[in-house]
C-alpha cells in the first residue's frame, strides 16, 4: 500500500491548477446543461419494469410505481389479473413503501426489502421481511439483525438462510419462526461466511456463496478468510453530493480488505451444514494449487454440489461434483488454456437434472458442450467460427436457445437450435439483441437495437413470434431522432488486422474542412465498443460540437474469436497501443481530418490505453484525457491483472513495460487526469503516483477530482461535468474555433 504526504497532494494540487490558466478557475461551462441529455443518467432508453416470473411463466410480479404494491400481470396480453401484495392491508407488520423483492421457489412466500445501503458495486445489506401470501402476514425476517445480506429461500420456501452483521450465516424457519446460526467465526476484517469479499464481488460477479440442496436438508457454503489480506483505506470528505456533515471538519476513512496483484488473496474453503443436526463438515479439495471457488451451486436432481475451481493463473479450470453428506469429491471436468480461462466458462453454467452445459472456447471459439454429472463429454451443441455470447437454457422439446457474435462480430442475434441440430434466428439478423425468457421457455422478451435505433422490447413465442410491445421508447427516440449525427462502420488496417471501428462525423460535415478528431476507445481483453446497438453518448455531443469522433477495437478485444484476444496475453498494452497510434495515423491521412489535432480519451481500462499512447515514442496524439486510469498492473486487484499478466513475481518484465508510470518522460502533449476520491475499484492513488513522477521530472498535467466519488463519477451531475470537462479541454488544446 502506498502512501501519500500532505506536501506530495499540496503539490500535485498546486500544479493542476496552474495548468488551467487557459480557463478561470471555477468558471462555469455552458457544456454542463448542454451534454446532460446526451450522457448517464438521462441517455438512457426505458426498459419494462423490474419484473419476476410466477413459477408456471404464464404471470410475472411486477413493483408498482408508488412501491406500495406487487402487482401480477398475464404474460401475454399484459392485463392486470391481481394485487398480489398490497402493504395496505398486510398483517402483524406495516411498511410504507419497498424498494425490492424476492419470491420463494413456489411463490407462496416473498421477501420484502427496504431501506437499501450499498456495499460494494452488487451487494447490499437491507432490512427484509417475509410475505406469507395466503394469511398475508408480515414479520421480520430476523429478530437480532436490523439488516441482512443475501438471503436465500430453501427449494421449500420453509427456510431463509442470509449473513447477518456480524458475517455469519443464520437460518430463519418460517413454520417454527426461530433463527438458528449456522456459524460463529465471522468477524469483520477476518472472516466472511457464505457471501463473497471484494476482489470476489469485482472480478467474479459473484455476492451469495451459499446453496440449498434439493431435499432442503443442506445448506453448502463458501468460508473467505481474509485476514492476511492487505487493509487498502481511503478517505471520506463532506462533500456536497449527498454531504457528511460528520466529516466537516475531519475526514473519516474507509478501509476494506484489498488484493493488489501479487499479495495473499482471501483463503476460500467449501463447508456444508446438516439442517437436522445443525453440524458443519469440512469438505476438502485435495488440489493445493487450488486458489479460487468462483461459485457453487446444486444440480436440481440427485443432491450432488457442483463446486468450479482456479487455480491462481486461471489458466486450469477444474470442476467437481460433491456429496455434501458423505464429503466425497470427484473431478469431473478440467479445461486448460494457454492464456486464460474465459470466466463466462465458470460463471455461466446451467445445470440440468442429469446434465450441465457451458460455454468453453477451447476450439479457438466459444461454442456450448454438455456433460454428464459423471465427467462424460456428451455433446456439443454449436459449432462454426463465431462466438457464442450467452446461453438461456432449453425447453421441454430439447430446444436451446442462445446469443450469438453473427453474422459479424458487431452484432448479436438470438438463436435457437434444435434435437436434430438446426439452428433457427428468432431475433432481427442484423442489430443487437438480448433476451429474458420465462421459467418454461414458453416467451422470451427479445430487447433490440442497432445503431440508429433505440433499444424496443417485444415478447415473443418461443419461435420468435411478436406477441406485444412491451417498450417502443417512442418518446425517447423522437428526443434525438434527426437530430443527431450517423455513426458509421468501418475497418482500419494495422500490423495486418483489420480493426472495426466506427466514425461519427459533424451533421453539417463538409469534405471540404478539416476536422479536429477525439479517440475515444476501451480496449480491455474481451470488451468490444464498436458494435451495432443503440449507445447514446458524449461522443454523439462531441461530434455536433465540431469533433469527429472515432472508435477502434484493437487486438486483445472481444467477438472475434481467442486467437486475437490472447494476443495480449503478459504484455497488456503493447498491440493496443500499437493498433491506436497506427489508427491514428491512418485517420490523419484522410483529407477532411486536422491531423495535428487528434486526441484521445478513455475511462478505466480505456484511461490507461490512452495513457499508453500518450506516452509511446512519436504518438501522434496532440492532447489526451485519461479517467480513473490504471497506472501499474501492481496496483490492481489480484484477480483481474494476474489473470492477464500473471504476477509480478512471475512477469516483473512485463509489468514493468506495461506501465504508463514506468514512461512518464515520453509525455509530449497536454494531459488531463480526473478521478473520483472514493474509487475502490481503481484507487486514486494510481492517478497520484504518476502525477507525482510528473512532478519530479518538472512536467506539468491538468487534473480534475470528484470527492466521494467511485469508479463510475456518478451522480448529482457529475457525470455531464466529466465529459463538459473534457470538452473544455479538448477545445483549448485542439484549437477548436467555433
């Protein structure tokens, strides 16, 4: 952990703001109210409201507006058959209003929740109660925790397993209403019991480390002890975006455990309880080389836990099936990469009563593949050279539907293929699309946009046939409809790649001018920004206020198969760099592009490609912004930079050359730095160090901060105020005249 002197920030504060010198400090920019339509939160398209499936898909709940009722709804016409939960007339207990819910496996009971306080970027503590719904009765859900985390219904909707306060995992059973605790080592700092810590919730998607089995005897879980986990503390001012008044006059401090890439990650063990006995056993996974347990969870037949694991390259998968009352362990599947192994491979599994199906892309494309419980390949269902991007499971018949990267990796369709292998498109060819199908596969709600569309949400049959519009964002399109520039696709050669990219030019564009151009990219392993969907930005704003703006998808990105993402396997941010500078270059060489005025931008990943290319040898970039940027895979969190570099102890070459702090003398054209105080994702102190190398080599940067900001600089406007910002600069340093 690094540590910052008062004089250091006295210094690196006194030197951004003699940078701004073109612009009067505090001076209010036109752009702020300008931009806000065309960036988080008002840019973004409605969507149907929240809803939840009845066991049988035929109805779904749905929060009314006032979050005083659950209201049921016919899937397919969308009439309102009931109040299902009406907090005016419930017994025992009275809320005002709800902020969620969760139903029970048979919908006979729900959990109420109110009065949300996030903990990190997916998890959260609230208090819940439980719903009976035939006597309407409402209680608590504990009677010794005010909040919960987690909570889990049993197959029986008889029992709620959640982690309370003091990081134990207690059972409610509803018939008896008594709580029962399952452990008693929890403590804060040290050990977690049955949800996940930070570097888990971040990097593996996963908050709830807990499972039922089917016959609702079990309760398996996941232990995290932490306790040799590096403490990483952060300060907590006012503010004046929802202000502390309690750290007026000092600030307080926020400390959580931490990982940086090489440190002790959380030691993770597999534990079940007997809910007859109430005694814990340890089950044991003989592999030493194990590091991670992503998740667990139960196949729905047999009572047989299914446990993937990593070992701490994340190049070995291996996943086993566990009796949880015998503690026996079996592998039953092992995969091994080159590189790494895809986590869509171990997050995205579904399990079926006598087979599991996942998305592996050892054939050099992510294809679906089934096996049996036992460890036996039994087929694989898709096959060609494209990405499958999502599996949704199958219906009665045997038919499975999933998301496709065709017919070219900037799209996604949705598709369905058959017992006898034929393979069906349910959703428009051409364009983005998603979908969310009921519990049987009876309908599935397909959301698609392209381009120059706007997202719209039809349920359709299981064939693809359009039963209703669920939401047209009629209102919403009309917001920007002729009013916006074309974004349009293209190719750029590089190092013999051909590199999608997209292009938005001014609306009163003129071949005849020459144009200032903003790079704006993302370039993280797997990502991909230049695709065919409705993404309303700042870049639209930018390109009416003079700018051509323009997108590439380096190597390393996503869509194209795992040969041109493993390229950048231990050497993140060498071929990216190369591919933005080439790009570059090859924009300038068109005759309506001001080519000593192309800068660069990006946010997190992207702040870090940007400053890579800022600070190559001979970058063309004439001004460059770079938000919440990684400045040194060292300070990053174990999991995602060791899985793409491995760690620094075994790649210290590659670390050291991959990092923007390490080639601060090469920056040669104006710099901006802005970054939120509270991110605990990519910590300030990455965005500090590299102005403190600045500093001690007499080289000057401007810098904007958000206080009690995260990652995302979200919030009481400050999302329009990053990109005005940025504006601003790009106008003074790209000698825009308007």
């Amino acid at each position: 952990m690094h540590s910052i002197s008062r004089k250091n920030i006295l210094c690196a504060a006194a030197m951004a703001v003699g940078a701004l010198s073109a612009t009067a400090a505090g001076a209010r920019s036109p752009y702020v109210s300008e931009i806000a339509p065309y960036v988080y939160p008002e840019n973004a398209p409605s969507a149907p409201s929240n809803f939840v499936y009845m066991p049988d898909g035929q109805s779904y709940l749905t929060l009314s507006a006032d979050h005083t009722a659950i209201v049921r709804y016919d899937t397919k016409t969308g009439k309102e058959i009931e109040t299902f939960v009406d907090l005016k007339k419930t017994r025992e207990t009275t809320l005002p209003d709800i902020e969620g819910f969760i139903t029970s496996a048979n919908a006979s009971q729900l959990l109420l929740y109110r009065n949300v306080t996030p903990i990190y970027r997916r998890s959260f503590t609230a208090e819940y109660y439980v719903y009976e719904v035939r006597s309407r009765l409402l209680r608590p859900l504990s009677d010794i925790h005010s909040v919960q985390r987690s909570p889990i219904f049993s197959p029986n909707s008889r029992m709620v397993a959640f982690v309370g306060t003091d990081n134990n995992i207690h059972i409610k059973k509803l018939d008896y209403k008594t709580e029962i605790a399952v452990t008693e080592d929890g403590r804060q700092g040290e050990i977690i019991n049955g949800v996940s810590d930070w570097t888990y919730e971040e990097e593996f998607s996963t908050t709830c480390s807990m499972a039922f089995s089917p016959d609702n005897q079990t309760l398996c879980f996941v232990k995290y002890n932490e306790s040799n986990v590096p403490t990483y503390t952060l300060p907590i001012y006012s503010g004046s975006c929802h202000p502390e008044e309690r750290y007026a006059m000092y600030p307080g401090v926020y400390s959580y455990k931490y990982p940086v890439a090489g440190e002790n990650n959380s030691r993770v063990t597999l534990h079940s309880y007997d809910v007859e006995t109430r005694k814990v056993k340890d089950i044991a996974l003989a592999d030493p080389n194990i590091e991670y347990i992503p998740n667990i969870h139960y196949a729905p037949a047999g009572g047989v836990l299914i446990v993937p694991t990593l070992n701490r390259d994340q190049n070995r998968l291996e996943i086993y099936s566990v009796n949880p009352k015998s503690t026996v362990v079996k592998s039953i599947y092992v995969e091994q990469s080159d590189a790494w192994i895809s986590p869509e491979t171990y997050e995205d599994i579904h399990y079926g009563d006598d087979r599991f199906t996942l998305l592996s892309d050892k054939s050099g494309y992510t294809h679906l593949y089934q096996y049996s419980y036992a460890g036996a390949e039994l087929k694989q269902l898709t096959s060609g050279d494209f990405d499958v991007t999502a599996y949704y499971g199958s219906d009665a018949l045997g038919n499975h539907y999933f998301q496709a990267a065709s017919p070219t990796p900037l799209n996604r369709t949705i598709k369905c293929i058959d017992k006898k292998g034929i393979v069906k498109t349910v959703s428009p060819e051409n364009g983005w699309s998603t979908a969310s199908f009921s519990p049987s596969k009876d309908f599935m709600i397909i959301c698609h946009s392209d381009a120059k569309t706007p997202p719209v949400h039809t349920l359709c049959n299981a064939a693809g046939k359009k039963l209703r519009v669920m939401e047209d964002n009629a209102a919403y399109r009309s917001r920007y409809e002729g009013r916006i520039p074309t974004k349009e696709f293209f190719t750029v050669e590089s190092d013999g790649y051909q590199l999608n990219a997209y292009m938005i030019k001014p609306l009163d564009f003129s071949e005849s001018k020459k144009y200032p151009v903003v790079m704006t990219q993302y370039s993280g392993p797997g990502s991909q920004s230049v695709v065919n969907r409705w993404q309303m930005d700042f870049d639209y704003f930018y390109a009416m206020k003079g700018y051509i703006v323009v997108c590439i998808d380096g190597r390393g990105t996503g869509g194209r198969g795992r040969k041109f993402t493993d390229l950048v396997y231990r050497q993140l941010g060498h071929y990216e760099t190369i591919d933005q500078i080439n790009a570059a270059n090859r924009i300038a060489s068109l005759p309506y592009v001001d080519k000593n005025n192309i800068g660069i931008c990006g946010w997190s990943y992207g702040g870090y490609e940007a400053l890579m290319c800022a600070t190559e040898t001979g970058s063309p970039f004439a001004a460059t912004v770079a938000i919440a940027p990684v400045t040194d895979w060292r300070y990053y969190d174990t999991v995602y930079a060791e899985r793409y570099m491995l760690t620094p102890r075994q790649n210290d070459e590659g670390y050291r050359l991959s990092a923007p702090i390490n080639r601060t003398t090469r920056l040669a054209c104006p710099l901006l730095l802005m970054y939120g105080t509270a991110d605990d994702n990519v910590h300030p102190a990455n965005t500090l160090e590299f102005v403190s190398r600045l500093q001690s080599q007499g080289l000057l940067c401007d810098m904007f901060v958000f206080p009690n900001m995260n990652h995302s600089i979200n919030g009481c406007n400050a999302r329009a105020v990053v990109y005005a910002k940025m504006l601003d600069f790009f106008d003074r340093n790209l000698k825009v005249k308007r």
